[in-house]
C-alpha cells in the first residue's frame, strides 16, 4: 500500500537500535525483544518493494552530529549505500516537496561534506565529516 500511495517511511531505526531497554518495564523489554528484530527484515522488505525510504532524525533523541549513524544502520539492515546516500539527499528533498535542494547541481542549495574515504565501499566513513561548507561557507577542515 505504501507503493501504491506514495508513502514515504522515514524509520528512524538507529534510534531502536541504540536504545537501552533493560531498565524498562517487563512488558516494555518483551515488546522490545519481539519487534526490534523484526524491523530489521520489515526496512528490508520495504526497500525491495520499492517503498519511497528517506532519512530523517528523532531528534533530540538522535544527539546532533550522529546522523550518520542511521546510514551505517540502513546499510546493516540490507539496503545498499547508494539507495542509503540518495535516501539522505533526493529522497529526503522529495519528501518535503523541494525542488531545490537534495542534489549538487547548478541552481540548487547546497550543503557540501566530505568524508575520508568511498561511502559506496564503506558507509561507515560518513561517521567522520571532515569537511563542511554551507551556503559556499566553510564551517570545518580538518
């Protein structure tokens, strides 16, 4: 149905990931153990039937700084990098209806990082932005 409508799924996973339950109420911890797995085989299954995946945050709950966290997550629970960077980028643009931004293009409002290494190879060197420019403005070089 989410095809078929266009839905997009945002999941947030890294989120139900890095959660601690085990001070938790029983209940909690049981509901836990049964679904969190399950979202792992769900994301997967919702990628290859074509649901529209964009990243985003729960933020505060996801700290400032660990969004690439989510990306390391998508990748570990079986999408591909490339389907991960574009659910970051034009996914995630098309998802709140903007034209312009999402992709590095002429015309377009570009926030430009770099990271040590391929994250087509490796999702994981998107953990480590050591180059950001916003608005052409350099705001960190390592």
């Amino acid at each position: 149905m989410m095809v078929e409508h266009g839905t997009f799924l945002v999941s947030t996973r890294r989120l139900a990931e890095a959660m601690d339950v085990s001070h938790a109420p029983p209940e909690l911890q049981a509901k836990a153990a049964e679904m969190f797995p399950k979202a792992r085989t769900s994301m997967k299954a919702a990628y290859e039937a074509g649901v529209k995946i964009a990243v985003g945050t729960d933020a505060p709950a996801i700290p400032h700084g660990k969004n690439a966290d989510e990306l390391v997550t998508l990748v570990d629970w079986g999408m591909p990098p490339i389907a991960v960077l574009r659910a970051a980028t034009t996914v995630a643009a098309d998802l709140i209806n903007v034209t312009d931004r999402g992709r590095l293009a002429e015309g377009q409002l570009a926030d430009v990082i770099a990271v040590p290494g391929d994250p087509l190879t490796d999702i994981t060197v998107t953990q480590s932005v050591n180059f950001v420019m916003k608005g052409g403005k350099v705001y960190a070089k390592k």
